[in-house]
C-alpha cells in the first residue's frame, strides 16, 4: 500500500476544501520494528522535508508572545540528567500569531493560547497552589518571571478575536479550550477559529488513564460544538510555509509547529524543555552534558508523563533535524520549545544557554 492510500478520501476533501494538504513525508517512517532503523528512517526524512519546506515559500507574518509562567519540578525538565538541589525551574508558556498564504487565501492560525485562569483547575496546579495557599495568590504576579493573557497580548499586537481562523496546541496538557472555542451555552472568545487537533490527542482528552490526569484540565474539551473542531489523522500543511507535524512522545497525539519564516525553519513542542534539551552536549547545567555523554544521548527528555520514551525520543531527533542548526548560537537548534525555561535568578544555576524571547517578523494584515 503507497502512503497516498493509507489517507481516507474524505478527510483528504474536506482537508483540501480549507487549503489544508496532508503531508506523506512521514506516512510509514515508523514502522521497522527495530528503534534504531526508526529513527534513522525519521532523521533522513525530517532532512528532505526541511530542505523541501525552505525552497517553498516562507509565512507572512510570525509572532511569539509570552503569556504565563509556572514553576515546574527540575526532575521532569531534564529527565534523570540534572545534578542540582533545584527543586523547581519556571516554564514560560508562549503563544504564536501566523499569518499564511493559503490555496484559499489568507488564513491566521493561533498557536498554545492559554487560558490563564481556566487552566489552574489542572490537578498539577491545583497541587501547587494549594501548597502555596495564600501567599503563592498574593505573589503570583511578582513571583513570575511573566504573568499575561491571550486577550491582552493580542490586543498590544492589534489583532481581533475576529481574525483568529485557527487555534493548535502542540497537545492538551494543562488546556481549558471553553472559553476559546464555546460550549452550547456561550460562544467563544474566537468566533471564527476552528480547532485543529490530533484526533488522537482529542480522543486521549476524552478518556484518560490515572497516569496522564493529573496534567490534563477537568473537562477542558467538553461541549465544544462539533463543527468547530477539525481532528486531523496526519501531518498536514496549513498553507505556505506552516506545517503541524506528528511528534508523539510527550503525549501519545503531540504534534509540532513548524514554520518558515524568512530564510530559517522554527519548530515548536513540549518534548522538550529548552534549547539544551536538543543539544545536551553543548549544556551548561549542571549534569547534563555529562549524562548525554555516558548513555551517548543526543537530546534529552522532558518526563513528566512519558506516555511513551522511544517515540519521543525519535520525534525530538525529527524536530531538532527539521528545524535545523540556530545561526547566532553554533551548536544550537532552532527549536523553541512551547513552554520553554525562562530565565529567573533563583534558578541561574540551572538555566539553559539562551532563551528564545518574544520574536516578531513581518506584518499582519487585517
Ligand atoms: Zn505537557
């Protein structure tokens, strides 16, 4: 059977409909039996795609904003890798404004918006604050390296709720989606925005194990009308420039953001924590080098819920090869991670070799 065929007709059409292709590159490339010939299989197609997807055409307009920070217990940031008394590092959590060219014209899609308040009925913030009680309350603005929202950032950057036509998450931790896409009852702050989701993400939301509760918002996806979600099977392009790519691991439905802005490729997900973790050997925190040098690892592993290690390994390798060596930071990839370590003082001793900021290229039109 070629990769063509393995896509159902149907989906294919009402993919082709919004100017949304799936992508064959990857169809099959996991399917030896044996880890390693994955992932090398994984590593020479991660390859030709990136060098197919920089002679195409790159994306209008691209933009990060951070929204909000939490700690985050060191343990899971670089699994097994860190040799530190630092019981906690802060994640900073970003979101991503595109603007693309599409066979349909032009489209916007949202990337990781999180809703600030709505996400701290997730069991592992629950857990947190209410260990902090009412001080962690009192401080959570000053505590936080940064503390915003989607509304007000969008605002700063002078986009309308109106203009938002797609909203994607790398996956579904944490994620309160209500008061985005509407339930029976409400509309959403997004009127016209379509949730793209791996159907197995989706599915995953909907019957979760004990294991993957506690990260996952109490009925974050519930109610959502149906027409307002696309699940998508495969990876797909959204139009000129971006792509949602396959990468499970972190969770069994992760994907990517892949972008081609200008003359680079940026790749975004949460398998990994920071640009150490796709490059432990260049990392000055403390362990890491050293851990990838003794078990020969080539990135390292966020872990807090390893819905499955090997795949996440071989879709950090993907990413990193995608996405492609950082041109101000040799060694470096240009993968920036979708709730990457922010840099605070309490934490300096553990903190990956830069960050990146909030970036903005290009203009967005109305
Ligand atoms: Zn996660």
């Amino acid at each position: 059977m070629t990769a063509k065929e393995n896509i159902p007709t149907s989906q294919n059409n009402a993919l082709t409909s919004l100017g949304i292709s799936v992508i064959e590159d990857f169809i099959g490339a996991r399917s030896s039996s044996r880890p390693k010939e994955r992932l090398e299989e994984v590593r020479q197609r991660a390859l030709r795609f990136r060098e197919r997807l920089l002679a195409g055409t790159p994306v209008d307009y691209f933009q990060s904003v951070d929204i909000v920070s939490a700690p985050y217990p060191t343990k899971y940031a670089y699994l097994n890798a860190v040799k530190s008394l630092v019981p906690f590092i802060f994640l900073g959590n970003r979101a991503f404004i595109i603007q693309f060219q599409t066979s349909q014209g032009k489209k916007t899609l949202l990337f990781g918006p999180a809703d600030v308040e709505g996400n701290t009925k997730t069991p592992f913030f629950k857990l947190l604050t209410d260990k902090l009680g009412r001080i962690g309350d009192m401080t959570k603005g000053k505590l936080l390296p940064f503390y915003s929202s989607v509304e007000i950032e969008l605002q700063k950057a002078g986009i309308s709720p109106e203009s938002i036509d797609y909203i994607s998450y790398d996956h579904l931790h944490t994620q309160e989606l209500r008061k985005w896409m509407g339930s029976s009852t409400a509309p959403g702050y997004f009127p016209n925005a379509k949730l793209l989701v791996m159907r197995q993400e989706w599915e995953s939301a909907q019957g979760l194990l004990v294991t993957q509760k506690k990260w996952y918002c109490p009925d974050g996806t519930r109610d959502i009308p149906a027409e307002r979600v696309i699940l998508l099977d495969n990876s797909v392009m959204l139009g000129e420039g971006v792509a949602l790519v396959q990468t499970p691991g972190h969770t069994e439905g992760n994907h990517s953001l892949v972008v081609h802005v200008n003359d680079q490729i940026y790749v975004s997900s949460e398998n990994g924590m920071s640009v150490d973790s796709y490059a432990p050997l260049q990392s000055n925190i403390p362990g890491v080098k050293k851990y990838a040098q003794q078990f020969d690892m080539e990135i390292i592993l966020n872990g807090n819920t390893l819905e499955n290690s090997i795949d996440q390994y071989i879709s950090m390798v993907m990413e990193k090869t995608i996405a492609g060596p950082n041109p101000d930071h040799p060694g470096f990839f240009n993968v920036i991670s979708s709730s990457e370590q922010a840099h605070t003082w309490h934490t300096r001793t553990v903190q990956p070799a830069f960050r990146f900021g909030q970036m903005k290229v290009g203009h967005f039109q109305a």
